[in-house]
C-alpha cells in the first residue's frame, strides 16, 4: 500500500500511538508515496495531537505533496471526531501555508457525516487556498449515510471549481442496498 511493505507503529507508555515509520521488503526504511518515511505525533492535550513528518533523509515534508500543511495540530471533540487540521509552526501558532490557509475546519451532522469544510487564514479569516483552490465545500448525504452531492465553493458560497479535479460538484445515484449507480459531474 503506497508504496510500502512494513509499516511499524510505537506507542507510548499510556498505550497512544506516537510514531509510524515504514519499510520495504528487505526491512529498509523507505517513504510513502507521499514521499513520508516517518510520522511523529505528540498528544498536546486530550483532544489535539501535533503531526511531523520526515522522509528518509531525515528533512521535515509536507502532510501530502499537493496539501502543504507542515506541523499540523489535528483537533478533535470529545467523541475523536476531527474538527480541523491547523498549520502551525513550532511554538503551536497558526501560520498560513504556501497558498494562503492555516486552518481546514470540518463540520458534520448528527449522524456524523461530514457536512461541510473551509478553509481559513492564520487570522481566521475565510480564504481560497489548499490544493483545491477553493475555500471550502459541502456534502449532502440520503437517510443512508450516501453522499448525494458534494461540491466545492468560493467565498461568496457559490460553486467554484476545484483546480485539482476541474470539477465544482458531483451527484450520486444509489440503488435500493447502497451500492453506487451513478456519478455527474459538473461545472460551475
């Protein structure tokens, strides 16, 4: 799986996952092909965890090659229910990443479905930015649990098309036991 062969977890002593390295089949480390050999996480409080990344060559990478958070302090509610993904630098401060946002904040329905996604500044600002160019978006889902409709959207709420799929959003058929059927997309 993306590249890898082994995959090695370590916890600390309260049993937490602290850190993930990977291998390949002759037990060398190796990155992902998100070009990350090694995770760290660090649990800050109860309900946030700092994430870095190195690849092989011991140098700090990004979360993804197209998404250019650097330390990212994940929060989460009371449940572990991911309510946003913060850029920070060293001393936990948000910092906006290349393309202008620090904060990816989620937001879900009682069924835990995730509903809805922008993008904010280091100001707390709404902005476009993220790989996506977009600032932000939302889902629609059936009594199923079925995405319906998911689309992105610029500042002002209208649709806006994500730059990496060149799509502003995508509809969902399903048939009567859930399986997929049928998928649009669609511009702006």
């Amino acid at each position: 799986r993306m590249g890898v062969f082994k995959e090695v977890y370590s916890y600390n002593k309260k049993g937490k996952r602290v850190g993930l390295k990977f291998y390949d089949k002759n037990n060398e480390p190796i990155n992902n092909s998100w070009n990350i050999f090694e995770y760290t996480w660090k649990h800050v409080n109860n309900n946030s965890v700092l994430e870095t990344r190195k690849d092989v060559n011991g140098v700090n990478v990004t979360m993804r090659p197209y998404y250019k958070f650097h330390n990212v302090l994940y929060k989460f509610n009371d449940n572990g229910l991911l309510l946003s993904m913060n850029n920070v630098d060293k001393r936990l401060k948000l910092t906006n990443d290349e393309t202008g946002i620090a904060i990816d904040k989620a937001t879900y329905d009682e069924e835990k479905n995730l509903t809805n996604f922008k993008f904010l500044n280091a100001e707390n600002k709404p902005t476009v930015g993220s790989f996506m160019g977009t600032a932000g978006g939302f889902a629609t889902y059936d009594d199923n649990g079925n995405c319906l409709k998911y689309a992105t959207v610029g500042l002002d709420g209208n649709y806006k098309v994500d730059k990496r799929s060149n799509v502003a959003y995508s509809k969902y058929k399903f048939d009567s036991i859930g399986n997929l059927i049928e998928r649009n997309n669609y511009d702006i």
